[in-house]
C-alpha cells in the first residue's frame, strides 16, 4: 500500500489558549511523530497553532480579544520556527510544514516572510475564525497570499464553518475563494460541517478537496444537534454513531477528493462552553476500519493528488 497521510495536523503552543483555560494548547513535531508510529501512519501534513505570538495572549486570556502587538506580524516566528523544529527532530522528512497565514493583517510583511521560507515549507494554511480574520479578505486585502500560493504551486488549506455566529470562515466564502483562484489546490477542513449542499458544490470544484478532521467531535456534535454543524435537514443523511458509515457517505459524494486528517491535537477540544476530548488512537481506529478501497483513496492516493497536483498509483 502507498503512504497513509494525515492532512491536519498541528505543532507549536498556544499560550493566549492555555492562559484562557483551553485545551490542547501544545503539540510537538516528536509527539506527533509518536503518533504516526503508533497507529501506522506514514506521513503528515504539519502546522502551527491557531493563535500566534504577535497576538496579545493577556487580551486573549482576561477579555477574548484579538490585538496585534505592536511591530509584529502574524506568525512571524512560528513558520519559521517550524521548520527549524522538522529540520531538528524529523530525520526521515515525514512531517510536510504549513506555514499559516493571517487573510487580512499586515500582508506585504507576512510575504516577505513567506519568501524567505520557499521551498522550505509545502503549503499555506489559515484558521480564520480564531484570529478574526475575514476569509473573503483573500479575494481582497489579502489576494497576493492566493497569488503566492499560485505562483510556488503550493497547496492552501482552510478551516471551514457552518456555524452561524462565525463570521470569518463560512464555507461559502471558502468555496468563494477557491472559485477565484482555479490555479489553487484547496483543502476546505472538517467535511464542510456535514452539509449536504456544500458538499455537493465542492464537489463541482475541480480545484477543492475537503478533509475530515476532527471527524468524531463532528459526529458527537450531530448527535446532540449542535449549532456547529449543519442542521438535521441540511445533513448528510447518516448514523452518527457509526463515524465511519458517515465517511463512506461523504466519500460517495466527493469521491477521490475526499482527505483524512486526525486533526491532532484539536480532535479534542475544551473552551469556554464546549468539552470534546478524543485521541488520535481513537481517530486512526476509524481510518482502519474503512472499507480498503475508501482508506486507499482517502488517505494515500487523493492527498498526494492535494499537495502535489498529480496522481499516484494506489499499488
């Protein structure tokens, strides 16, 4: 069989996150590596954590407030210092860095930076919605970001919500942007929230993968008929208590541009409302108990497909 990939991951701290009383604030590249052996997984794609240092973690932490410290630039020590940690740590080049990327703050600088990094780093990811930044500003304020991605043929990874109260990543204005960018080759996160519709229009995107991750707090979330994901009528139409009847469901609609990602470490979550707490064990256990064909095509011919642009054999 070719490599297994886990398409979410992240490495780094949080430390606005552990101030605040959330949890997982950290990961590192040797735990993830762990994970992987563990649980018979080959490689990984890897980024850092949601919130950077430029942000103000006492803000974070005492009022939930996202402000830019002065003179800094979102993830400006964090890419880099993720590939520092790969170079250090993963001998056998498993682990594929991300460099994160704020939609909308201080662009021109985050380029410059993002420069310094080619051919280093094998893809752009954003989480919009912790640092408050506007997706669609991608089609805007933050377009050079896309055109980089174009420019370097890098992979560009989205958190993607159906969550009303979230402003920053709508999948619609995910599915937005990747329309606008065709030269892009886009990953939007977490199975679209498991609406139907959606997925149904990424699905008509020759340029759009969708990946599962964090897929068990998304299926516990559509037991108890969470806000967080799509409402019961706009819903795949599954039983959510077997988590990997959901994934075959899903994959016959996207087919080969269906992805799995762990997530890890944030399979689990905990914050101010919500206590989520699942291990990569218990996301790999589902992965495995695929039917061969759909683990084959999730998770070792469509994300090279994602990252690279070209297909592999599946022997």
């Amino acid at each position: 069989m070719p490599p297994i990939h886990d398409v979410h991951t992240h490495v780094g701290l949080d430390q606005g996150f552990h101030l605040r009383g959330w949890w997982p604030y950290a990961a590192t590249a040797q735990g993830l590596l762990e994970h992987l052996d563990s649980h018979g997984i080959d490689r990984a794609v890897c980024f850092p954590f949601v919130l950077p240092s430029a942000f103000d973690p006492d803000a974070f932490a005492s009022r939930g407030a996202v402000e830019l410290r002065p003179g800094r630039v979102p993830f400006d020590r964090e890419n880099a210092l993720l590939v520092q940690e790969l170079d250090r740590i993963d001998q056998g080049h498993r682990l594929l860095p991300f460099a994160m990327i704020d939609p909308a703050r201080r662009v021109p600088q985050q380029l410059a930076n993002l420069d310094k990094l080619v051919g280093r780093i094998a893809g752009l990811k954003t989480q919009a919605t912790i640092i408050q930044s506007p997706i669609r500003s991608l089609l805007e304020a933050g377009r050079d970001l896309m055109v980089f991605a174009a420019r370097h043929h890098l992979p560009v990874l989205l958190h993607a919500s159906i969550w009303p109260e979230d402003c920053w990543s709508q999948v619609a204005d995910c599915l937005a942007v990747a329309e606008a960018f065709p030269g892009v080759r886009f990953n939007l996160a977490h199975s679209l929230g498991l609406h139907t519709r959606y997925l149904a229009a990424a699905a008509q995107l020759p340029n759009v993968w969708v990946d599962c991750a964090a897929h068990l707090a998304h299926c516990q979330l559509a037991r108890e008929d969470s806000p967080l994901v799509a409402r019961q009528s706009e819903r795949v139409d599954a039983d959510y208590t077997r988590p990997t009847q959901v994934l075959e469901l899903i994959h016959q609609m996207l087919g080969d541009r269906y992805l799995w990602g762990s997530d890890n470490p944030f399979m689990s979550w905990c914050d101010d409302r919500l206590r989520i707490i699942y291990s990569y064990a218990d996301e790999a256990r589902v992965l495995h108990a695929l039917p061969d064909a759909v683990k084959l095509s999730m998770a070792c011919t469509a994300p090279p497909a994602w990252l690279s642009g070209r297909k592999e054999s599946p022997t």
